[in-house]
C-alpha cells in the first residue's frame, strides 16, 4: 500500500513555501481529500484482509432451476447435518441451512462464493474503495495541477521565492520601522502646528515650493527643529545584505514586467476549479444513484451440474460498513463541491486582475507603490488570503522610494568621506571642488567633507539634498549637470544664503528646479539645455524677481529671443552670456532694460549685424560677438554712445574689413579681430590710443601700417597666421609690449631694434622664413630664450655668449 502522507505530500507539492498561494479553502480540500482517501484505503483495506462473500443452497434438490427466495426456507432446523453446513453471517441464515444436508465440501463453498461475487454482486458495491481512491486522486492532481503545468510552474516558483526573501529581507524590516517612526513624528508635528497659534500653514506652503521625496522632510524642515535626529544604529544594513536587497529590487522589476503581460494564472486557476466542479456533480450524481445497489443479501444463480443447486443465497460481508461509508464519502464530496463552488464565486465576483495598495500606502504612508494587474495581481490576492502582512511587506519593493532609499545605503558603504576626500580638486574658479559622475544617488558621506567649496553632480539619479548640508559651511558653488535635484526646506533656508554659484544643465524646460527662483544670495547663474517649449515657443523661465543679488547670468541654449526674465534683474546684472548653439537669435528688446550691464557675450547667434539694442547699454565695458555671421560692421560707429567700452571680441566671423571711424572708440583697451577675412587694417584703428591688446591672427594681412607705433600702451600684439612680409620699424617703439606673436606669416628678417621692447617677455617667429636672428635679441633684458618661439636651428646660428645670457637671465 502506498502510505497516505505520500499522497498529502504529492498534493502539496513537497514544497512548503507554496502555503502561502493556499487560501483558506485549499487548505480545507487537501484536509478534505485526506479524510476521502483514507475512507477509500480502509475499504480496499477490508477488501483485500477479509472474506467478501458467503453464499448457501436454497434447498437440498432442485432438479429444475426455480426461482425461489431465500425468505422462504425460515425455520428449517436439522441438527444432525449442522457440522456440514456453512456458517453464515446472519442468524436466519443459520437457521435456514442449520438441519438441512446438501453434501457440499469446503471446495465447492469456495467457487461459489467466487462465482456469485463475480455475478450476482453488483460492481459499485465490489470497486467502491477503488473509485474512491481514484477520485481523490483526481482531486488532488487537479489542486495542484497549476503547481506543475510548465507554463505556471516556473511563474509561481519565482513568485513564492522573491516573495519570501522580501518577507524576510532585513531592508523590509528597516524600510516599514523607519516609515513607522517618521509617521509618528509627522503626527506629532501636526499635533504642534494644530495647537500654534501663529502661521500654521506657513511651513507647508514652502515645502510645496520645494519637490521633496521623503515623507519625512516635512520633520526634518521644521524651523522648531534644527538638528534632525540620527537614524538608529539597529536600523544599519551592512553591505552584504544592502547588495541583497538592491538584488531583489531588480528581481521585483523584472518579475512584474514578465507577469504582468498575461493572466494565464488566473485562467489555469479558474479551469482547475472548474473541473472540480464538475467531477464533484458527476461523483455526487452517478454515487447517490448507485450507493442502493449495496446489498446485504443478494440472489445468485449457478449452473445446478456443478453442485446439484441451482439458487444460492449469499451474504456481502462487506455490504454494511460499504453503504456507511459511502453516505459518508458522499458527504464529504459535497463539502468539498461546496468549497469549490465558493472558490469559483470568488474568482469571477472579485476583481482579481487588478491589486490596489492603496491600504498598504495608508498604512506605510509610501505613496508611490504602484498597483498592479493580471497574474501579478491575482497572485497578490492569493497571498492575501493567507497572510495580508506578505503582500504589505512586498510592497516595499515596489516604491521607487524604497529602492532610492536601499541606493542611499549601498552608496554610503561605498562612498566613505575618505574616498571622497581623494577626489578634491581646485576648479576654475579656484575653489576647492568635488565633481562626481554616474553615480546613482547622492552619498550622505559627503556632508562629513567640510572642506568641500564647490560640489558638481553629473549624471546622477535620484538626487536629494537633505537638511545635513548645513554641515557644509563652505560651499559656494553648486553645479548640476542633467542631474535633477530635489531640497529639503532645511537645506533650501541653507542654500538661500549661502549658495553664490548656481550651474544646471537640463534636457528641458520643465527640469529647471522651482528652488532656483528662491536664491536670493545667488551672484551667478548659468543655465545650460533647451530653455523653451517645443510645444509653446512663447514659454520660457520663470521670473528671477527673488534673485536680488544676481550679478552674473549665462545662458547655453537654443534662443529665439532673450527672456522676459532677465528684465527682472535688469537692475543689478552686470553680465549676460548666451551662448546659442547656431541658432539665430533675433529679439533684443529685454536687452535695453539692462541699463547697469557691463558685459555682454552674444556667441554663436547667427547674428549678421551688430544688434541696435547694445548701442544702448551706456554702462557696457565688454562686447563679446565670437562665432557669428559678421561680414561687416559699419554701425561700430554706434558704439560710441557706449562710452566705458573697452574691449571688443569680434572673433571668429568673417568679416573683411574695419571700417576707419573705429578711431571714435577712445576708450577701448582690447581689440580681437582674430579669425576673419580682414586683408588690411585701416590706420585709424591705431588713433585707439589706449589700445593694450590687439589680436589680428588667423586673417589675410600682408603688412601693418606704420601708425602700429602710436600704440604706446600696446602690451599684446598677435598678428601670426597671415601673410605679413614685413613689418613697420614703428612697431618697436611701442616699449610696453610683452608678448608679439608674428608666427606662420613671410616674413623674411626682424629688424634690430627688437632690442628696444625693453619689457618683452614673449617672441613668437615659428613658421616664418628667417635665415637668422638679430643679435640684439639679446639686449631684450626681460626676454629669456625659452620664451623665443623659433625653429632650433636659428637658435643655434646666435652667438653662445647670447644664448648664455638669455638662458641665465
């Protein structure tokens, strides 16, 4: 015999975590099916260990076969062939056959009763252990069935196992505490705002300014409450388990795209309910039909020349307990129908292709679980039946909160404050700056790093600046390259006065941070990425009214027009940069407002003329056009009205020629034509007595005028990369200069008097075509040979006391 706990064990899969897919009445219907197949093991049991017939001859002759009850031979009794006769089970029985010789032996007793209970039995009373060993089995296979189809298997494995590293995960346990301990601190916070009588809602209207992504941060920005409380030390992962749970956070994801797709779970379920439902029907009908058919006392005819009877009476030993048990089996077939017609309700009166956590979220205050649909949804259902903690505690790998939080742990394990110190370095601005890339979160480390002056995140996810950046007395600078970031209200009160530089590169107008209005200690901000609506060309930033110390203003984008914004601040700019990236700026109207500018920097605009707007910034210094589309520029006229200009970029055009009343600007001290088509330079140029810097490179120029000389203030002259062939003797009585880069022109000597530039500190001649140099070069007192840009072999033609002398001077 096969043992039960063989059969419980196949029903349930031999898999114990699989309980948590049984509901209630799963559970019941295994019980159930148990009590079934131990009534069908006890009846195969009696069948198999006990006679099932006893059959005696009706009358002692019967020539001729007659049809004759056994209830008729009552009360014949002989006592002389008693010792003859066959014991029957009942007494009447007894007395019928008990005085009456028949001459039969054992051997002959024995085939009848074989023959009879093959004939004259009827088969439901003969197979009825058997049958019902077979339907439980059926019922059995049928429970488990969806455990084992290959198209369900893997899917309910995967789910049970996921589902019980989350229940037992130690960042569940961490998660649920801490949301625990910050929704009791929320309510005490709210207990205390309810009961202040002063700007009740003053705190929460500034955190919805503010993008937050802790429920918390509404503790942790209280005013009442500066220095937030360290998190516990029981609640610490250790990396081990942090890189377990950011494993399961992937598996989670995969897991619910992959079931989400289909609901063939659902379907298998409801199909396997169905067949229960109907062998259930069947088994009841066909059984409450056939159960009569189990007879005590049946009637069996046998051929007379085998025993010299023809009638026999025979006695089903089994008959009795058989019908008991078969009213009682029929019982239990009913409940378990019950339990399946019920399962079926549930099944199609439920919404079970969709999970709201919407009590979970209440309960955990996560808001960003999301529901679920399909398989994924029916299985959470089926877990809920047996425990609604396994669904609450999985949620948490759900909330894209939760896993940023898990982020933030994994990063402070790896990103310790000595590691971070490694990577401090001076910027441009000669602060002391840590630039991290790719990471996928904001270490908290990184507040241990005081020293910290400049703090540039590229390419990080998931970023927030809690209240601890107070702890970052030093920074100044913030910059964030397509990296969005979210302030707790704390660290924005921070930022609003400490913060100087602001540098954000967005991939889109929505990604620019509401918190950047509110800097009103802000003294630069540039801003890099499309600053427009594809859909609404008209949307632009917001007002920078609040940025009352904005000094500096840069834009690196793709500019129609200069924004209304900017007018906000039109009082205290004192530069504004745009960068566009070739496309053509064409209003200017926010320009006339900037009344107090100083600089101005319109690169790469696509600007084909000298915007009227800027001959009106009478506060103007600096002019910077570099990368347009400038062929002439005759209005420079009009930049006289701009009386504190002094320098003037014009680089990288292609214009030709400079029109001769530049001699108008007076006051202007850097010139840079360089990267143009200029083939002369008017003399009047040089009438720009205060001219300190003039940069004539990369153009087509065959000769300087002679006027080059009054520049008398002249200290950088670069005229390399043209055709000059030779140049005027009044360029080396310009004393002052310190740098004069002639490279890649024709020239074919330098003259002499190059020992006149007493304060030369730099000759550059490479790519010219001198046969020698003057030996007066070395009468330059400040000028070391280093400094002479020269091929080596005209070194080497100068005199050694020379070369000695300008190496060790």
């Amino acid at each position: 015999m096969i043992p039960v706990t063989e059969f419980r064990n196949f029903a349930s899969d031999q898999n114990p975590r699989y309980r948590v897919l049984k509901p209630w009445w799963d559970v019941f219907s295994e019980y159930l099916c148990i009590s079934m197949l131990m009534i069908g093991v006890f009846g195969c049991t009696l069948q198999l260990t006990q006679e099932k017939i006893s059959c005696l001859p009706s009358h002692l002759s019967s020539p001729t076969p007659e049809a004759i009850d056994c209830s008729y031979i009552r009360g014949y009794r002989e006592n002389e062939t008693q010792e003859h006769t066959h014991v029957a089970p009942h007494d009447t029985i007894i007395r019928e056959v008990s005085g009456r010789k028949n001459n039969l032996d054992i051997h002959q007793y024995v085939f009848v009763n074989h023959y009879c209970y093959e004939r004259a039995v009827h088969w439901y009373g003969k197979y009825f252990p058997y049958l019902v060993v077979i339907h439980t089995m059926i019922f059995m296979v049928a429970s488990s069935f969806w455990f084992k189809f290959p198209g369900t298997s893997s899917k309910i494995e995967l789910f049970v196992t996921i589902l019980g590293k989350c229940f037992d995960s130690p960042w569940t346990t961490r998660a649920l505490s801490e949301v625990s301990e910050e929704r009791g601190e929320e309510n005490m916070v709210i207990w205390r705002k309810n009961t202040m009588s002063k700007s009740p809602d003053k705190s929460s209207t500034e955190e919805e300014t503010v993008g937050l992504l802790h429920r918390s941060s509404s503790v942790k920005s209280n005013p009442e409450k500066v220095n937030p409380e360290p998190q516990p030390d029981a609640s610490l992962l250790d990396k081990k388990e942090g890189e377990q749970a950011k494993a399961l956070f992937e598996k989670v994801k995969k897991f619910r795209t992959h079931v989400e797709e289909a609901d063939l779970l659902y379907l298998m379920y409801v199909l396997q309910t169905s067949i229960k439902v109907f062998q259930f029907l069947l088994i009841t009908i066909y059984s409450a039909v056939l159960v009569p058919n189990i007879e005590i006392i049946v009637q069996c005819l046998v051929p007379p020349d085998l025993t010299g009877f023809d009638i026999f009476c025979c006695n089903h030993n089994k008959a009795h307990i058989f019908s008991k048990l078969a009213y009682c089996y029929i019982c239990f077939v009913g409940v378990y129908g019950l339990l399946c017609i019920y399962k079926l309700y549930w099944l199609f009166h439920r919404p079970l292709k969709e999970y709201s956590f919407e009590h979970v979220r209440l309960e955990t205050g996560i808001n960003d679980i999301p529901d679920v649909k399909n398989d994924f949804a029916f299985l959470l259902h089926l877990s809920d039946q047996y425990d609604a903690l396994y669904s609450k505690r999985f949620a948490v790998f759900l909330s894209e909160v939760s896993e940023s939080r898990l982020r933030q742990v994994n990063l402070n394990h790896e990103w310790t404050a000595k590691k971070l110190r490694t990577r401090l370095a001076r910027n441009v601005s000669n602060r002391l700056e840590l630039h991290l890339l790719m990471l996928p979160g904001l270490p908290e480390t990184i507040f241990e790093v005081p020293e910290v002056e400049s703090l540039k995140l590229e390419l990080l996810t998931n970023v927030t600046i809690s209240s601890n950046v107070v702890q970052l007395g030093n920074l100044q600078e913030l910059a964030l390259i397509h990296c969005p970031a979210k302030l707790q209200l704390a660290a924005l009160n921070h930022l609003k006065e400490q913060l100087k530089v602001l540098r954000l590169a967005v991939e889109g107008l929505e990604q620019v941070p509401m918190w950047m209005y509110t800097l009103q200690s802000l003294e630069e901000l540039h801003l890099s990425g499309p600053l427009t609506n594809e859909i609404s060309r008209s949307a632009s930033l917001d007002s920078l009214r609040e940025l009352k110390a904005l000094r500096v203003l840069t834009f690196r984008s793709h500019l129609t027009k200069i924004p209304p914004g900017v007018a906000d601040v039109a009082l205290q700019l004192h530069k504004l940069a745009v960068y566009n990236e070739g496309c053509k700026l064409q209003a200017f109207s926010s320009l006339k407002k900037l009344t107090n500018l100083a600089s101005l920097e319109l690169v790469a605009c696509v600007l084909e003329r000298i915007p009227s707007a800027v001959f009106s910034l009478s506060s103007l210094q600096e002019l910077d056009l570099r990368d347009n589309k400038l062929t002439t520029v005759e209005e420079i006229l009009s930049l006289q009205h701009c009386r504190r200009l002094v320098t003037l970029r014009l680089w990288h055009n292609s214009i030709s020629y400079i029109p001769e009343h530049i001699s108008k600007l007076r006051s202007l001290e850097v010139l840079d034509v360089s990267w143009n088509k200029l083939n002369k330079v008017p003399s009047r140029l040089f009438y720009c007595t205060k001219l300190r810097h003039l940069d004539l490179s990369h153009n087509q120029l065959t000769s300087l005028p002679p006027e080059v000389g009054i520049l008398q203030s002249l200290q950088h002259l670069s005229a390399s990369f043209n055709s000059l062939v030779s140049l005027p003797e009044e360029l080396f009585s310009c004393k002052r200069l310190k740098t004069l880069a002639l490279g890649n022109n024709h020239l074919h000597s330098l003259s002499p008097r190059v020992a006149n530039l007493a304060q030369l500190v730099r000759l550059e001649l490479k790519g010219n075509r001198l046969e020698c140099l003057p030996q007066e070069i070395g009468d330059c007192p400040l000028l070391k040979l280093i400094a002479v840009v020269v091929e080596e072999n005209l070194v080497d033609l100068l005199p050694s006391d020379i070369r000695s002398r300008m190496t060790n001077s």
